[in-house]
C-alpha cells in the first residue's frame, strides 16, 4: 500500500507540473490516495475441496475444533503424535481435511479415520459472526488462531492469533464492513 502510495503521489508531482502546478488540484487527489484503504473485508466461508491428491494419514477426531470453534464441521483431531486443527468433514464420512492455511491446498492433510467422529458438543459458539480461522492483515500479514495457552495483554485480553511476522492479536475480531483488531488494524480477508 506504501508503494503504491509513494508512486502515486510521484506521479501527481511529475504530471503537477502540466497543470500549471494547480496545488488546489494536487492536494485533492493526495488526499484521496492518503484515505484508501481497503472497502470491505472479505469473508470466505471456506469449503475443502472434493478432489484431493494429498497423502493419506490415519488418525482420529476428539473433539469440536478450537481454531474454528464457531463451525460444527470442524474437528480438532491427531495423527500419531501430531495434532491437526481444524479438519473439516468431507463427503466421505471417513475423512477429514485438515489445513492450517487455506491459501494453500497443497499444506493439508488428508485423515482417514479409524473411529467415526465424535457428536459435536454445543458451546454456545456456533455460528459465532466474529470468528475466523485464518485472517490476513491489511498489509498482507497472515495469523492462525492460538489453540493453546497464551498470554494475557494489560487490558485482560487474551492472545487468540499468532501472525506469521511475529506479534499476536489479543482479543475478539471486531466485525463490521472493515473487520478490525481490537487495537485498530484493519483485516483485508477472514476465512470462516
């Protein structure tokens, strides 16, 4: 965005001097650049694919997932000593596909189960609207929830998402047109 910002306003000052350098003009436009951000947060309800060529694991399901605690077909499950969160339901009752980012199909892992899933037990979290499961930053930053203990910041709030750059986000994910962290930077994209 930086960038874009820096070229922008090199070209405003290149092309300014065509204009007569009509400063009223120029600073309209910089003004405009200076308040672009992005215009909507975009939600992706994620759905795992039907064809998948991935290595076949086998493991089990537990229990609800807690990175995506808000959907019933998400599961928290482990394959030896590894344990996989979310694995989402697929067509065949006996898998799941487990993915920690969805931008890439490639990182999951296909669990054939050797127990049936368990019941989904309610949490009071289904369907929750501000939940996500892997979010990116408007800097293009990405972040996964935290499934385990975490940190408390000075204001109570717990650490919920470790951001692949280093930091976390503490808090709930503040929903709106533009989704926000709690402590105001803005999510370009959320995946559900």
């Amino acid at each position: 965005m930086k960038k874009i910002l820096i070229i922008s306003i090199s070209i405003l000052f290149l092309t300014g001097c065509s204009f007569g350098n009509d400063k009223k003009e120029i600073n309209k436009v910089v003004e405009k650049i200076e308040t672009f951000n992005i215009q909507e947060t975009e939600v992706i309800r994620y759905v795992p694919p039907e064809v998948l060529s991935n290595e076949i694991y086998e493991g089990k399901c537990w229990t609800n997932s807690i990175a995506a605690y808000f959907r019933t077909d998400a599961w928290r499950c482990n394959v030896g000593n590894s344990i996989e969160d979310p694995c989402f339901s697929l067509s065949q009752s006996d898998r799941v596909f487990c993915l920690v980012n969805p931008r890439d199909v490639n990182l999951g892992i296909l669990i054939k189960l050797t127990e049936p899933l368990p019941e989904h037990f309610i949490t009071g979290n289904e369907g929750k609207e501000n939940g996500a499961w892997f979010i990116e930053l408007e800097d293009g930053t990405t972040c996964s929830p935290i499934t385990g203990a975490s940190d408390v910041n000075e204001k109570g709030e717990r650490a919920n998402y470790a951001c692949i750059s280093g930091g976390d986000i503490y808090g709930e994910l503040v929903k709106g047109t533009i989704w926000t962290t709690t402590d105001g930077r803005e999510i370009k994209r959320v995946w559900q």
